[in-house]
C-alpha cells in the first residue's frame, strides 16, 4: 500500500517521472480505499507538487465517499496557475475542465488526468 507522504518521497527523489508515482498512488487508493494511506499528510514544500498531491487526494475522497483528511487544507494554492500538461494548445481545455479541487489551488488538468487507459 502506497501511502500519499511515500508518494512525495518518491517524486522528490525522481522529480522527472512524478506522474508515475502520483499514478500508482491513484490506483492503490482506489482499490484500496484505505484510509490510512492518507491519514499522514505532507508537508508543504514545493508550490506545484504539494498543491497537486492534496487536490488528488480531495478530488479521490470525493469520488470514493471519503471525508478529507484535515491536513489538504493546510495546502496553499499555487503562486502562479500550474498546467499539467504543459502543452500550450491545451490550456484553454483545461481551464475548462479542471475538477474544482484543482482550479481552487489554481491547478489546470484535463478531465482525464487522473485516468488510466
């Protein structure tokens, strides 16, 4: 079971292949749906990946029914708007249809991004 601090430890120590870890925490946490792996937050170090980690968390909580844990709100919103994607032509689209969890910490994704095929 991936908890969500083991997932930042691992993005901190691969920053380059975040999306993975992130991803495998999805997937443990929707199978799971243990509790525990969120109970433990993070702390707030980084203005783009602490932000995305917490919204992930919330929006999963959402889907699965969950309360959130106490610590997503101690979470700011990014400084500057953060694109996931990264691709220009794409931003317009994902100010759309960004998950509010996402747009509230200024957070733009596609409706898919937490997805997988």
């Amino acid at each position: 079971m991936i908890t969500i601090k083991k997932t930042k430890e691992y993005i901190e120590q691969d920053k380059q292949n975040w999306s993975l870890y992130l991803m495998n925490f999805v997937d443990d946490f929707r199978y799971y749906k243990d509790k525990e792996s969120i109970r433990e937050g993070i702390q707030y170090t980084d203005e783009k990946i602490d932000p995305l980690l917490a919204s992930t968390v919330e929006y999963l909580c959402d889907e699965l029914k969950l309360d959130w844990p106490d610590w997503t709100a101690k979470i700011p919103a990014c400084v500057n708007p953060y694109f996931v994607s990264g691709v220009e032509n794409l931003k317009a689209l994902s100010l759309a249809q960004s998950p509010l969890v996402f747009r509230i910490r200024k957070i733009f994704v596609l409706d898919n991004f937490l997805e997988r095929c």
